[in-house]
C-alpha cells in the first residue's frame, strides 16, 4: 500500500469531517453522501479486480438487489429498512456464492460477458416484474426512522446532513474493513492470485475458493452501496443496477487506481463530481468525460493515485 493502513483511514476520517466547512449551501451534502455511496462499491470491486485480479461489469446488479431489498422488504414482509439492509447483504452473498462457481472458472472477456449477463439478468427482472418493482417508474423506498429518533432526542438535521454523515461513517468501516483485508494472509494470498493463479496454486491456495470469496466480499459492498442510495433518494429505478451504473463502477475504479482503496475513492470523487461541474457544458458533457479518461489512461496507466506516488518516488 501507498501508506499504512491508519494513515489512510485518518486522512479519509480528516477529509469527510472537514469537507462540511467548505460547502456553502446544504446541496453539497447530497452530493458528498452520492460520492461516499460510489466509494463503498467501488471498494468493494477493488477487492475483486484489483487484488484478485478478477474483472465483473455486471457488479450493478448486486447494487440493484441491496436498493430493491430496502424497498420491498419494508412494504411486503414488515421488516425495517435496517434489517432491509442486512438481508440484501445476504441475498447478495448467497447469489453470488451460487453464479460465482461457475463463472469464475472463465477468464478474461469471457468472464467480463458472463457478469454482464448477470447484471443484464437482474435489471431484465426488475424492469418487468411490475407488480412487485413498480417495473420502470420505479418505486418508493421506506424511511431509515434514524433522522426521526434523533429528532425525538432532540437533535434536528436536515435530509442531506444526516446521509452525508451516515454514509461517510459507513464508508470509514467499509475502507477498514478492505484495508484489514489487505493486509491479511488472505489479502496475500489474493494478490499472488492476481500475479499468477497457477504460481499461486503451486504454493497451496485454493485458488476457486480465493476467487469466490473476493466475489462474494465485494457483491456485499455493492448491496450495502446501492441499500444507502435507495434509502437516501425514498424512490428507486432499476437504472440503479443497469449496464451504464456498472460501467462507471469500475470507471471510478480503474481511474483512481485498482489496487488501491484510497485510489480508488478518488475516483469515486473525482467521477461523481465531473457531471457537477460540467453541467455549464451540458452538451459536451460526455466529450470531455471521456476525454479526461483518455488522458488518464495515456499518461497515469496505473490509475491517478498510484502513478502520482509513483512519480514522486522517483524525484531526486
């Protein structure tokens, strides 16, 4: 890593409780909750094609899962959206285990078609089932009731301060947990995976076993992700687990840097934030988007964080 562990989480504890000082109206809390959100997933897809070296471009639709369980679960089976939470994280893991064996034994594009069929699968369901989804139009999400304890206690926050500051804490944990990971034996032994997956089963991994548990990690950071953006917009599409959610996912990924979760929030940052500040060029918003990429991928091939450490290292 490009630092240690509770260097990193410092300086990302630091930033979300310093950014509210900078913001000059309550419309940048929703977008800093946004950014955190994309930060979750995207460190979730670290941990599989970073570490593990194992590419998915349909990782939305386990977003999509995590975002309908808080919608239905509330409505249909009485749970509260906490508990919405926890049993999307678990619909999550348990598919992923079940479509993980199989399509983790493909390589390279094959394996990048297979999870896009996944992800495809899951929006096709969402979109058509209507009586249960709403199917296109969507549906609305139940309250989290937390924003209503707190005023009960009497602390009052507004919609967007309250997200930014529950997204942020979840985003904290998220980014110790993967960092943990790391620097675990299986965080090792990850990694040797991604090197080499036959190096790796010389020296004893079980390298199926590895793969599958990367996948079922970061499906879970996915559910937990896309669980947070249903609960803090009250409505949801199934455009939260489309082909183009997917594809930005492991944009932010690649563009900060893949192998690191630090990086790979910069991305999430940088990403979510470009549409913002290129709506004064709305009709060459997607042109100078893609030419950003272009560039990046050009000059910094590692992903911005790690090639910018890269360089400085090398100064005299």
């Amino acid at each position: 890593m490009l630092t240690s562990k509770w260097v990193q989480l410092a300086v990302l504890a630091v930033l979300i409780a310093a950014l509210p000082l900078l913001f000059p109206s309550g419309y940048y809390y929703r977008i800093g909750a946004l950014i955190f959100v994309n930060a979750l997933a995207v460190t979730g897809l670290v941990i599989l094609v970073g570490w593990a070296g194992q590419i998915s471009l349909g990782h939305a639709g386990f977003a999509g899962i995590g975002a309908y369980a808080c919608a239905l679960a509330p409505e249909h089976l009485g749970l509260h959206p906490v508990v919405a939470i926890v049993l999307g994280m678990v619909i999550s893991a348990g598919l992923a285990a079940l479509i993980g064996k199989p399509i983790l034994r493909l390589k390279g594009y094959y394996l990048g078609v297979a999870t896009l069929g996944f992800g495809i699968l899951v929006t096709m369901v969402l979109t058509n089932e209507r009586i249960w989804t709403g199917g296109p139009d969507g549906m609305s999400v139940a309250k989290l009731g937390l924003r209503e304890l707190l005023r009960d206690m009497g602390v009052r926050v507004s919609g967007g301060v309250f997200w930014y500051w529950a997204c942020g804490i979840v985003l904290l944990i998220g980014a110790w947990l993967a960092l943990n990971l790391y620097n675990s034996a299986t965080g090792r032994a990850l990694r040797a995976l991604h090197g080499s997956e036959v190096a790796a089963s010389t020296i004893g991994i079980d390298v199926p076993r590895l793969k599958l548990q990367a996948f079922v990690i970061s499906a879970v950071y996915a559910s937990v992700a896309g669980s947070l953006l249903a609960l803090q917009n009250g409505f949801i599409t199934p455009d939260v687990a489309g082909f183009m959610h997917s594809i930005e996912i492991v944009t932010m990924a690649v563009l900060g840097g893949v192998g690191s979760v630090v990086g790979a929030i910069l991305g999430a940052v940088i990403l979510t934030l470009l549409p913002q500040v290129l709506t004064v060029f709305a009709e060459y918003e997607q042109l100078v988007l893609g030419a950003v990429m272009i560039l990046v991928m050009i000059f910094l091939p590692r992903g911005l964080l790690p090639s910018i450490a890269a360089r400085l290292k090398r100064k005299p």
